[in-house]
C-alpha cells in the first residue's frame, strides 16, 4: 500500500515507445487471427524488422533496434526456418533475435502450458538470459492446453504474461485464435467493428479485455490482408492497414488505392475531408486543417498521418502537398 501523495511523488518511468503508435515496452498485446491468415509471418516480419533496426514497419516508425525473443509452439520448425531464413536475406537481426520452437521444448522435457512450474521457470529464465525488449508467444491456444473457456487457466496465462512484462520490462505479444463461428454467426470484420473481432478471440472474457493494445490479421477475398494494430487502452487509437505478402516473404503496405481508402475513410467526416483534399489540387495543412470543419484538430492530425502513412498524400513542391 502507498498514500496517495507518495505515489505521485514518485518517478516511475514512462513505457518507451517501440513501434510508433502501436507498440511499447511493458505492452501486452493481444494479437488475433484465424488459421494460415498470416500471424505467424506477421510476427517474424516484425521480430526481423525490430531487430534489424529498420526505420519502419508497415508505415509505423521504428524507434530503435530492439532485442526480441520469438517462441513458436504451433509450426514446424522447417516451416519457421523458411520464413526467417527470406527474411534474413533482406534484413539482418545483428544477432538482436532468439527463437525457440517446439522441438526443443520437447527435447528438454517442457510441456507447454502456462500452469506447468517447469514451463513457467524455463519461459523466466530465457527471458533472464537473453533481456529480450518484446517477447512473442505463438500462441495462446498451447499455453491455455485448449481450455479456453476455463477462467481460472485464462487468468493464468494473462498473469504470466504480466508477470514478464513487468518483472524484466519488455513487451509481450501473444498470438490468439478467435473462436470458431457457427453457421448463424455474424461475421466480424477488421474494416468493420472491430469490437465484435476481438471479442471472439478465445479467452476474450480476460485475456483480450486486460491486454494493452489488440491486433488484429484477416484476409481479404481476393488478395491481400488488413492488419489492425493500435493501443487502445492507452490512446483509444488504432490503425487499420491494408497489407500484402510479398514473394520474398515480407508484408508491405499495398499498392492498390482503393483499398487504402477503405482502411482509412473509416468514418463519415474522413469521407467528406477527403473530398475537400481531392478538390485542393496543391494544399498546404495548416491551410487545410481549417477548412476540415467536421473533425477536431486532434482528429484532423491523426487523419493527416494516416493520409501519410497509407501514401494516399504525397509531398510536393514548396511544403505543399496533393492527392494521388
């Protein structure tokens, strides 16, 4: 227990920004998606990516290089061996990543399941040994041994997970199924409500409502993914993007427009601003941001990085700027 006074006298250090917008340190994030939609390829860009160093992740500014230790408990190892080993030709992890698959797991006589005393010591000591900034756990369906719909195993995955972020201060991103739909079951969409998406994931009634930020990967008919990231607890704030996979095996912001206008024009007063940029020509944005009467200028601001972001904008000549 602490007084109030000496709990706001004391400096507690703020969570470092990681991914902009989308990721810090001491984060839990709950990440969904249904069967071969693309979580584990996600997690791999993004663990090459971190450590690596690069400047960004799908449109997200990348503060630093970040260590990151991967546990994958659901593909082979070959397959997560061929997923790293084209993304190792195009970027280089420093030796900034570890991975541990299930084979080994095996081998050493660790069952995985987050009420197991020798999974949990084993988990601890790898994170002590090698002082990872974000740990992935790929995914919640083997720590929980299929009991999703059981609170007590529920509480005990999201209380490990705490338990990481808060004892060694890194990140903890854990990959989650949604549970299976019924022939009568609506059908929840990353471009639609979101809310519903997340709270089919499995263990939702605890895990994905404590969790910091919720992500979310589907595909779409026809080609290509969204992914939506944000940290909602913290901001309110997400993100929906509209991906693909490329044949080197890296997720890269699509080239389509009009899929880009679906991932941003996310609400009335986004579709009529756009018509204001469409009918600008070249615009500067403090001449802009005035004429978008419809949003507050905080809501303007996170429309103009999503503009950005997405490349739906484009700089021009003169600090002006014009539609694509």
């Amino acid at each position: 227990m602490r007084i109030v006074e000496d709990l706001l006298a004391e400096e507690l250090p703020e969570k470092e920004v990681l991914v902009e917008g989308i990721l810090r340190k001491r984060d839990i994030v709950s990440f969904g998606g249904r069967r071969k939609n693309g979580k584990t390829t996600l997690l791999s860009n993004l663990a090459m990516h971190l450590s690596a160093g690069a400047e960004m992740f799908l449109g997200h500014s990348i503060t630093r290089p970040a260590r990151v230790l991967a546990l994958f408990f659901e593909d082979d190892p070959s397959q997560i061996k061929e997923k790293l080993e084209r993304l190792y030709a195009l970027l280089d992890p420093k030796r900034q990543m570890a991975v541990v698959t299930l084979d080994e797991l095996i081998s050493a006589g660790v069952p995985v399941s987050c009420t197991d005393e020798r999974f949990r010591n084993y988990l601890y000591k790898q994170v002590s040994d090698f002082k990872p900034d974000v740990v992935m756990l790929d995914n919640l369906s083997h720590l929980v041994r299929g009991r999703y719909n059981d609170p007590e195993i529920i509480d005990n995955a999201f209380m490990l997970v705490r338990g990481l972020a808060n004892t060694y201060g890194c990140a903890v991103i854990v990959a989650a199924h949604p549970r299976k739909r019924g022939k009568e079951d609506p059908k929840h969409k990353l471009n639609g409500d979101t809310e519903d998406f997340f709270e089919d994931i499995m263990g939702s009634s605890h895990f994905v409502n404590s969790a910091d930020c919720l992500w979310g990967i589907e595909k779409i008919k026809g080609g290509g993914n969204y992914f939506l990231a944000g940290e909602q607890r913290r901001t309110g704030k997400e993100y929906l993007s509209v991906i693909d996979l490329d044949d080197d095996g890296v997720f890269r912001l699509t080239e389509g427009h009009s899929d880009k206008l679906t991932s941003v024009l996310t609400s009335q007063k986004r579709k009529d601003a756009w018509k204001l940029f469409k009918q600008a020509g070249a615009f500067k944005w403090d001449e802009m941001q005035p004429r978008c009467t419809m949003m507050k200028q905080s809501a303007f601001y996170d429309f103009k990085r999503e503009l950005i972001r997405n490349g739906l904008v484009v700089k021009g000549e003169e600090d002006t700027w014009k539609v694509v």
